[in-house]
C-alpha cells in the first residue's frame, strides 16, 4: 500500500511539470490577428481545404466541429492544406492562425460540408477540361472545371502520368517538359462515404503543340522592398521555367526562380532583397528564352497600403489593396489594431478578430510591413452607417438605358442593362410563386433577412412581391417587383422600364412596402402586387445578376 | 365500387391538370442581334422579360422611317410624358441599330412619341399624331401573340379618326 502512495506521489511530481509546461506553450488568444479564411465550398469525403487571410510565417490550426485536426506552418498565408482526415457531410470547418505565443479566434464564417456537385445522370461528377493550349516545353498542365476536393487523374496517351487533389475549381498538376504531339485527358474522382466513390467521364483530348518561337518579357511586379524573400513575376507563359537574378557591378547571380504557376507567380528569393542590387527575370521554353525583364531596384521601405471603400458599419471584413507581396498588413480602428495578414502585391480580404466589428463613424487605416520596416500608415476610410443606396432616380432615368433595367436591377442596385432576371446569372430557374423567384434570387447572392428586417455591413433591404395571376386582364400575366431601403429610410422601386419613383400607386411616399399601394394602373392594363413575399439583404460585393434582354 | 371508380377519375383529373400547370422559369436566349435593324420592346413588365422582336424588312423599315417622320413635333410643356411612362401604358421602345437616317431611340404609346435622335447632347424631341406608328406596332405585337395589353386600346381606337 505504501509503495503505491509513493508511486502515484512520483506520478504527481512528474506530472506537475508537465501541466505547467503545456499551459505556458498555450498561445494567448489576441483578437488583432485576423481569424483566417476558409474557402467554401468544400465536398464530402474531400481531405484537402484551401484559406486565406493568414499572416506569413504563421500556424494554421484546421479545427473539424470544434476540434483540432491539423495544424501546419504556412509561408505565404494563404493556399491548400491537406487533411489528415476525410471530411463528413455537414461537418464544420473554421480555422486559427497563431503568430509567434499568440492565437487568432477562429474564422467568422464556418465552412459546412456539402454534397459535390454532380453532372446531367446524377451518377458521375462533372467532367473537367484540359486548359488549352497545351505547349512543348510547359512543365505544368491546369485542368480546369474540378470540383473541390476532387483527385485529378492525368493520363498521357493513355496511360497514367499524375495525379492530385485540390480544394478549387482547378488544377494545377506538375509534369515533365510536354513534348509535341502527345496526348492528354483527365478525370476526376472524389469517394462518398454512403455512395462509393463518384467518378467524371475522361476529358477532350488535348494535343501538345509545337512552342512558339519566341517568349514574352516578364515583369517584375513593384515595388520590391529591401529586406523581403519575396518576388511576384507577371507577364509569364503558364508553365515556363522563370529565373530571376540578382546583379550588381561585379555580380549576376540567380536567386529565385520555379515553374510558372499562372501569368503571375510568386517565388521565394534568397539571400533576401538588397539595396545595393537589381533584380530582373528570364522565363525560359527548353532552351528558347524569353529577353530580360526590365531591373527593378528594391525601396527601402514598403509604400502604404490603400482600404477599398466602402466599409460599413457592423461589417468584419476589410480589403487592403497595393500590398507587398508576401509583406504582413495591419489594419487598424481609431489606432487600435483590429486585423494582421499576408500581403499578396494586390488586394487581400480580411477578417476582424472575435467579436469586433466596424463602428459607424470610426476612422480606419492600414500599413504594411516588409522585415522590420513599417510603412506610412493608409489614408483613412470612414465606418459608413450601411449599405442603403441614396434615392437618385437620374441614375436610372436615363434614355439610354432606362428600359433596359427592370425592377430586380434598381433593387439590387446593379445596373446591367438587360433587364436581369432572379435566378439569371447563378443559373436557377423560378415559376410565379414568391419562394421560387426568392430562391432564384437567393442563388444570386440575395440572402433572406429576419422579420427585423435588418441587413448587416454594407448590405441593403428589398423587399419582393408577386401578382400571382391575371389580375385584371386575362391571360398569362402574372409578374413579380422588388421595392428596395434607400438611405433616407424611405422606399423606392423602378415599375420594369418605366422610371424609379419614390411613390406608391396612390402617390404616396413609400414607408412601408407592406402597406403601400402596389398596383400599377395604366388605361391599358393593371397588376396587382398583392402577394407579399418578403424581405432580402443585398450586397453589391457579392450579388451577380444578370439578364438576356437586348437594350440595341 | 363506384366510390373507387369515381376516386381514380378524380386521381386521373388531378394528374391531367397537374401536367398543365406552367413549368418553372427557363432561361431563353437573348434574341440574336442582326447587323441592322430596329428592336422593338413593349414596356409590358415590372421583372418579367418584356416582349421584343427585330424588325430587319427593308419594307417595313422603310414604312417605319417613314411614319417616325411623320409624326408632328408638339412643345414638351403640351406634352406630359410622365403620365403614360409608367407600368400599365403599353408603350413601345425602338432601338435602331445601324441604321442611318433613323433616330437611335424612340418611345411612343399612343399619338404620342419621345425620339431620341441620338446626336451628342441634342435634348429629346416630343410628337404628337403618332398614331400610325403605334398602329403599326399594335399590329406587330399582336403577330407575336401579345394581345392582352391592347384590349383598352382598340376599344378606345374605335373613337379616334381614321389616319391613313
């Protein structure tokens, strides 16, 4: 008895230790890290997600329904993360960037698995595309039309030559140099669980054609900051081999360079940027070579980010544009800072930490930083109150183009001058009944709102209603109107090709689209809104709709 | 047994209708454009697609042209345009594509018209005695099966004089 005490008091004193050690290497929640970005859609069975939103050199800890399932180090914050698991149906998927002792919250919005799409039999996936051209000498192959998460089999004249996963709807599969006349096809693949694995038809053939006799000059993007291990080279052919050097007086050395991802890359460079030096890239066929960039010398200090307009309030993302590649962005509210990400030399999509939102009426900025210097901080972009568009009927009254934007356009505020249609451009279909044409709107990005009729950011409420059948005249006459919030808290709806107006059928101002008068009375016909459907959020950052009407 | 029999007509029935409900929403494709032509729109529609057809025969372009030209100018102020642009006014747009010697725009229901001549800040011109042009539409409209909109018109079309 009394060794088993001294053997559980040794546990104890062993253990001790250990406890304290793991709570110190606990990273400490901080909420101006940026919770990163987890790109949706992803598949059931899929092992493979992408993100973004990241800083550079940070950890990114994938967590499945709450718990932890991954965790990996990230170069540039951004771009796809294998799974040690395959992924269930409905599954949730958020993710924490921990930077140095410190840990983000995790990503505002969680990922929901969902069922992969499937072609017109419902038995195969969808069958992708060989990207064409397909030109000797390429060291890469991109086969397009994926569905995320799927395998991309590659075969070469018919047999296999490679394969792999990807979290987009493309591929990019690296290959030995192409050689002309040879044939490539693809298909994909991705596993169910319940079902058994879904597989696509095998692609078109692509042919490998003879490459051209000369190359583009590159361009290496600006600036380049002292300091930094990151060069983005643009004007690329897809697949060529891309150096780029380093020279001075008395030195031309190579210090970065790979495969062409895209007709714009980013490469690592070692040793880091240097004053005293210039940079320029060759991109190269086999032999053939591209002539010499123009050299490009680095600045000392990286220049100011800009914010892209608008923010609004309560929203929790903010776009900070003219970044540096591969540079950490900071954003900040009243000087406090609120977001930290990878720059990535164009605009980067950021999250705000937690709880935290944009206050109307506050100031907010951003820098940037390459190696230990700050830039300038950005000029500042006022916290809007919302999204609510300014009644400004000229806008839409134009002889031009005032029956070619029906009511759906002057809702959403999008002008597209083909009397855009729900449903249109996300590619669903809808019939004459309030919940077809909401869903047909919805695919387009509309998104339902709460009987509170609240919008969030830098959204704004519409409001739809249908006149379900021949209400006065007979025959097929059945139609649909949206009225939409202007910022001046009244409503206002543009009758199909007839001009926005701020009244009512009775000539009232509209206060409530509920109670309004909505008929439409002309000496030749008259409808009757009488159903009321109900109310949507739009943003104009994420809504697409279009129409097939010609306007000429 | 008769309880059966009359359940399965009435089964039988409710099937037979269901196959005549309107099928959801699909997309048609916009009208091919032709090199030359006029587009014509009736304003029909607060969402739905308004009707439009092309009117490419050099015939009925050249009768167009001419009953554009026909149409008397009227001062703006004798004109109240806002009270038939509106949804319930079965109004006609016509786009002219290419044509020359044709304005770009012209918006008319009724005797009246709105011609948008096109030329760089040149304000619209107002007309009235376009009648025969709406007549013309009228016509066409019909052709492409759109009858329901005119049933006030040509009761009210009885009553007006005669334009050759």
């Amino acid at each position: 008895m009394a060794i088993f005490r001294i053997r559980i008091f040794a546990m104890l004193l062993l253990a001790f230790p250990l406890i304290f050690l793991t709570t110190a290497c606990d990273p400490v929640q901080d909420d101006t890290l940026s919770p990163p970005i987890v790109r949706d859609p992803i598949h059931s069975c899929s092992e493979i997600i992408a993100y973004s939103g990241a800083d550079r050199d940070a950890e990114i800890w994938i967590y499945v329904n709450g718990s932890k399932v991954h965790e990996f180090k990230t170069w540039m914050g951004w771009g796809a993360a294998k799974l040690p698991v395959k992924l269930d149906l409905g599954d949730k998927v958020t993710l924490r960037q921990v930077v140095h002792d410190r840990i983000s919250s995790h990503s505002r919005d969680e990922v929901t698995v969902v069922d992969p799409p499937r072609d017109h039999t419902n038995e195969r996936l969808t069958t992708p595309k060989i990207k064409e051209p397909l030109i000797e000498c390429q060291k890469l192959v991109i086969v397009e039309e994926t569905v995320e998460g799927a395998t991309t089999e590659l075969n070469k004249n018919g047999a296999p030559e490679t394969s792999g996963m990807s979290p987009y709807p493309h591929i990019r599969l690296g290959v030995p140099e192409l050689r002309t006349g040879d044939g490539y096809k693809a298909r994909q693949r991705l596993c169910l669980k319940s079902d058994g694995d879904l597989e696509s038809l095998l692609s078109d053939k692509a042919e490998v054609q003879a490459k051209p006799s000369e190359l583009p000059k590159p361009t290496i993007h600006e600036p380049l900051v002292q300091g930094s291990d990151a060069c983005q080279v643009d004007d690329l052919f897809v697949g060529a081999r891309v150096e780029i050097h380093a020279k001075d007086d008395s030195n031309d050395v190579v210090v970065g360079g790979g495969t062409a991802q895209g007709s714009s890359t980013i490469f690592g460079v070692s040793p880091v940027l240097d004053l005293s030096k210039e940079y320029y890239a060759v991109q190269y066929l086999c032999e053939l070579a591209s002539p010499e960039s123009d050299p490009v010398k680095p600045q000392e200090d990286p220049p100011a980010p800009t914010i892209q307009p608008p923010i609004c309030k309560d929203g929790f993302y903010v776009t900070v544009c003219d970044t540096v590649v591969i540079s950490t962005v900071r954003v900040f509210i009243d000087g406090v800072q609120v977001a930290q990400t990878a720059g990535n030399g164009g605009c980067v999509r950021m999250a705000l930490g937690n709880a935290t939102t944009f206050p109307e009426g506050k100031k907010v900025a951003a820098s940037q930083s390459v190696d230990t210097r700050s830039s300038p901080l950005s000029a500042d972009v006022e916290v809007e109150a919302d999204g609510s568009p300014p009644y400004d009927p000229g806008k839409w009254n134009h002889a031009d183009w005032i029956h070619c934007n029906n009511c759906y356009n002057y809702g959403c505020d999008i002008r597209t001058d083909n009397f855009a249609q729900p449903g249109h451009a996300s590619g669903a279909s809808h019939s004459r009944t309030c919940p077809t044409v909401g869903s047909a709107a919805e695919s387009d990005g509309l998104t339902v709102t709460d009987i509170e009729k609240k919008c969030w950011g830098c959204t704004h409420l519409v409001a739809l209603v249908v006149d379900p059948l021949e209400s006065s005249v007979p025959g097929d006459r059945w139609d649909y109107h949206w009225y939409r919030m202007d910022d001046n808290g009244r409503w206002s709806h543009k009758p199909g090709g007839t001009p926005a107006t701020e009244r009512d059928a009775s000539g009232n101002l509209i206060t409530n689209p509920e109670t309004a008068d909505r008929r439409s009375i002309g000496a030749d016909y008259t409808y009757d809104y009488s159903l009321f459907c109900g109310y949507y959020c739009v943003d104009k950052g994420v809504v697409s709709i279009s129409g097939y009407r010609s306007c000429d | 047994m008769s309880v059966k029999i009359r359940m399965i007509k009435i089964l039988l029935l409710a099937a037979a209708l269901l196959t005549l409900l309107p099928a959801g929403q699909t997309w048609a494709q916009a009208l091919p454009a032709p090199e030359k032509g006029v587009l014509v729109t009736l304003s029909a529609y607060s969402g739905r697609p308004n009707p439009q057809w092309w009117i490419t025969d050099q015939d009925q372009l050249g009768r167009l042209a001419e009953l554009i030209k026909s149409a008397k100018p009227s001062p703006e102020k004798s004109f109240d345009y806002n009270k038939w642009n509106r949804l319930g006014f079965a109004s006609f747009w016509l786009n002219n594509k290419g044509l020359e010697g044709m304005p770009k725009k012209v918006h008319v229901w009724r005797d009246q018209a709105v011609i948008v001549t096109g030329q760089k800040d040149a304000p619209p011109l107002y007309a009235n005695e376009a009648l025969p042009l709406y007549d013309m539409l009228v016509k066409q409209a019909e052709e492409h099966d759109q009858h329901n909109f005119f049933r006030n018109y040509h009761k009210w079309r009885k009553d007006q004089p005669t334009v050759k």
